[in-house]
C-alpha cells in the first residue's frame, strides 16, 4: 500500500497542484513574451527556441537523479527546493541585461522545475486517502496547462502594463505566497518526509527495468512535444503570418491551452473509472494526428484553425492522467514513486527540448509553417504506437497479478 491515511488532506492536495501551477507559470510566461524578447535581445527563431528550450535542459539529463534526491531527502523539502529555485530564477531573468543572462535564468527555472514535478507526486500520494489516488493524480495532472493558460492569459494586460521584466517579479512573488501555503500543509506529507521510505540503486533499477513505464514515459513525449510546439509556436504564427497582435494572439494561445485543462479532467474521470491507459493515449493521438494536417497551414481560415487547435488539445489532454497514474500500478513499494515519476518526467522533457527548436528548424529551412505538420504528425504516430504497447504491457501485468 503506498499510503494508508484514511481520509484525503485536500487543502494538503490543494497546495501541492498550487505548487505545480505556480512551475507551470514559468513555462507559460515566456511564449507571450517572445516577441518582446527577440526585439530587446535582437534573437533569431532559431535562437528564441532555443531560449524555450534551455528550461529543460537539466530535465532531459538529471530527472530520473532529482527523482532520487526526492526519495532520499524527501519530497516536501525537494518540492521547496524546487520553489526556491524559481524564484531565484525568476530574479535572475527579470535584470538579464543580456541573451546569455536570460539562458542561464531559464535553466535555473527548469531545475525549479524539475525539482517540483519529481516529488510532488509523492505528496499528494501521502496527502491522500488510497480510495482517491487515481482521483488526485488525475488532477495532479491539471498542473502544467491550468497554470500555463492562466499565465497567459494574463500576459497580455500585464505585459502591456509591467512589460516583460514586471511580469516575471508578479510571479516570483506569487511562487513566495504558494511556498508559503505549502509549508502550512506540512505536516499533511508526513509518509513523503526523509527517511520515510528506503531508496536504493537496486530499488531503482528494478523499479526502471519494467517496460511499462518507459512506454508511458515515451508516450508523454510526444504529447509534451506537440503540446509545447503549439504553445510556443502558435503566438508567433499568428502574429507574423496571419497579422494578428500580440494581445489577441496570447489570448487565443491561452484559450487553447485551457482548453487542454478539460481534456485532463475527462483523462481524470476515465482513468478513474477504470479506462485502459493504452486505449486512452492511442484514441487521443489518433485525434491529434488529424488536427495535426491543418494547424499551420496558411489556406486555412483562422476559425477552423482554433477549432483544430482546441480539438488537439482537448484529446490531447486525457494523455497526462493516463500517464501520471500509471506509477501507482508500476511502484510496487513507496520507494518507487519517485523513480518511476523521474523516468517519467525525463523522457517527457524531450518533447519541449528539441520540439520547439525543431519546429523552428523546419520552418526555416522550408521558408513555410505548413512543414511544421510533419513534426506533428510524427509525434502522433510515434505516441500511438506506444500506448499500444503500454496497453499491452498492462494487460499482461493485470494477468500475472490473477494468476
């Protein structure tokens, strides 16, 4: 049994998916700002993806190491390391005189990051009664496109009013009041503190050498990587090739964004209900795969545009909870969470490493957003595969487990 509380801590639940939020701020709060940064750094596409990307630059190498550092120190003070973290990264970058200033910023904040979407897993595990696990999990997995559109939505009247360099201090101190509301909730995380479960290398591998995780993990993937290529990417399309402002294109970036919050609820209902996680990734890559074919292309009228945008996203959106939940059927000990959501969390970072460059890559070298499709359609045919083969995986655990 991974926790054995009796009765849910909600407000405890609460302000660990406040935590997650606040990380997905720092994700949200830059494709708004794009524009504002290539004209004061003087950045090239190319140049600003890689701005994106340099976030996730520790989560690609070291998730699976800070997933350890979780278990072995625990999760409540990796999950504070990991605030600390981004608001010192968010300092950093609201005085970046400078491109590489601004780079070194951004990996400070990715290392917040990372830190939090590690461990924060495991509180909510250890704030909830196990009856709800899937429930909470399921909204766990709400984190990144509730607290990105709401970022964004707020981009444009802030920007606007503190620039860029005012909005990243708003954040900051918002992260301080969401670390503040996390240590109240303390003592709800009790089974998640240091010393409360063994992590050891041989823990790890074990937890690590089933298949099933890394299905999951390689799914997540491609989702991060068609969700990040539309978040990134879409403000800048619609504002260099459709003539649309900066205003309206943040706005409508952040509606579509949110529109990906339903598409996790409903992910939290079926994985709840006991849906099966392969059938669930497949279905919503399948869907994807079509919206895929038109979001960029320039004979498109922007109506039917957002509406595949919106369609992509909200399939898209049942994906996270069909993931994220699966470490609960694969960590047979407590020990194992923080692993299996390191793996996780690693592979699914290099959807946002190398998509948004990617992407840039290909609409440079083409002269054309409309080659951006491919990049997409790759991703999806790539994620469906995988939750075949992590439907399967599952199927087979469920029959060694009645035999």
């Amino acid at each position: 049994m991974l926790t054995r509380i009796s009765r849910t801590d909600w407000p405890a639940v609460a302000a660990v998916i406040g935590a997650g939020m606040i990380a997905a701020a720092y994700v949200g709060k830059l494709p708004p700002a794009i524009p504002l940064l290539r004209e004061e750094f003087h950045l090239s596409l190319l140049a600003a993806g890689w701005v994106n990307s340099t976030f996730n630059t520790l989560a690609v190498t070291t998730a699976v190491f800070f997933g350890a550092l979780a278990g072995r120190y625990g999760a409540l003070r990796c999950c504070g390391w990991g605030l600390l973290a981004l608001i010192l990264g968010g300092l950093l970058g609201a005085v970046a005189s400078g491109e590489i200033m601004l780079l070194v910023s951004r990996i400070v904040e990715g290392a917040g990051f990372i830190a939090i979407a590690v461990s924060a897993p495991a509180l909510v595990v250890a704030a909830t009664a196990p009856r709800q696990l899937s429930l909470t999990l399921g909204l766990w997995s709400t984190y990144l496109p509730f607290g990105a559109s709401l970022t964004m939505l707020a981009s444009p009247s802030l920007l606007g009013i503190i620039g860029w360099r005012g909005f990243w201090l708003v954040i900051v101190v918002t992260t301080l009041a969401c670390a503040a509301a996390l240590w109240r909730s303390r003592n709800a995380y009790d089974a998640a503190r240091s010393g409360a479960v063994a992590i050891t290398l041989p823990g790890m591998i074990r937890a690590l050498r089933q298949p099933g995780p890394w299905w999951l993990s390689l799914g997540f993937g491609c989702y991060t990587l068609m969700f990040y290529a539309i978040m990134v990417w879409l403000p800048t399309f619609l504002v260099q090739e459709r003539g649309a402002s900066v205003t309206a294109a943040a706005l409508l970036t952040a509606s579509v964004v949110g529109v990906n919050v339903c598409g996790n609820l409903l992910g939290t209902l079926l994985v709840y209900r006991a849906a099966p996680r392969g059938h669930v990734i497949s279905g919503a890559f399948l869907i994807g795969a079509v919206c895929s074919y038109g979001i960029f292309s320039p004979a498109l009228p922007d109506t039917l545009r957002a509406a595949l945008c919106m369609l992509l996203m909200f399939a898209g959106g049942t994906i996270p909870a069909a993931v994220l939940s699966g470490s609960q059927i694969y960590a047979r000990d407590a020990s194992e969470i923080s692993s299996i959501q390191g793996l996780i969390v690693q592979v699914a970072q290099l959807g946002p490493f190398f998509g948004p460059p990617l992407i840039a890559a290909v609409v440079a070298g083409t002269g054309s957003w409309e080659a951006a499709r491919w990049v997409l359609l790759a991703a999806a045919t790539l994620g469906m595969l995988f939750g075949q083969l992590a439907l399967r995986t599952e199927r087979a655990l469920t029959r060694a487990a009645g035999a």
